[in-house]
C-alpha cells in the first residue's frame, strides 16, 4: 500500500531536530511537558498535543508551519498538521 505524501512533506529535504530537549515555551512559562517537536520550517522545539499547554499545535495556529517531527530519541517520524499525514523517515 502506498502512503500518501502531501506537498509540505514532500518539501523536506533535511529533517531538523532540536539541540535542546526542552519546549522554550513551557521554560518561559514555568510548565512542563511530556514529548517534544520540532518546526521544520524554523526550527523551534515545543511540546505536543499530550502536554497540558500544546504548545506545537499553537505555534502552527499561529505560523501556518505545517511540518513537524519527532524530537523524541527513537522515534523518526514527521506529521503534517494542514494535510493531517504521517510518513516515518
């Protein structure tokens, strides 16, 4: 079977992943969280959808960058947020 690639995945070239494993927003914010991503349009880690204040989902509410992936040790795998699709890498 074959899966579907959007535009925005189709896009990356070079996966980006986060040197810190923090969410900077959850730092700032005095929160916590329980996984990480990373923007592969700027490059900056925020926690998902599991962590109280989802800071990844806002950031693309409020950027329109579509592409994140994995800032987890292990896990190599990317989700497009505007299309909803998933590819491992």
């Amino acid at each position: 079977m074959e899966t579907k690639i959007c535009e925005h995945l189709n896009n990356i070239e070079e996966v980006k992943i986060g040197d810190d494993y923090v969410c900077e927003e959850c730092v700032k914010h005095g929160g916590h969280w329980l996984h990480l991503r990373t923007c592969q349009t700027c490059g900056i880690t925020l926690c998902c959808d599991s962590s109280p204040m989802k800071h990844m989902t806002a950031h693309f509410h409020e950027t329109g960058h579509p592409v994140i992936a994995s800032a987890e040790p292990g896990e190599r795998w990317l989700w497009c947020n505007a299309d909803g699709i998933m590819v491992e890498y």
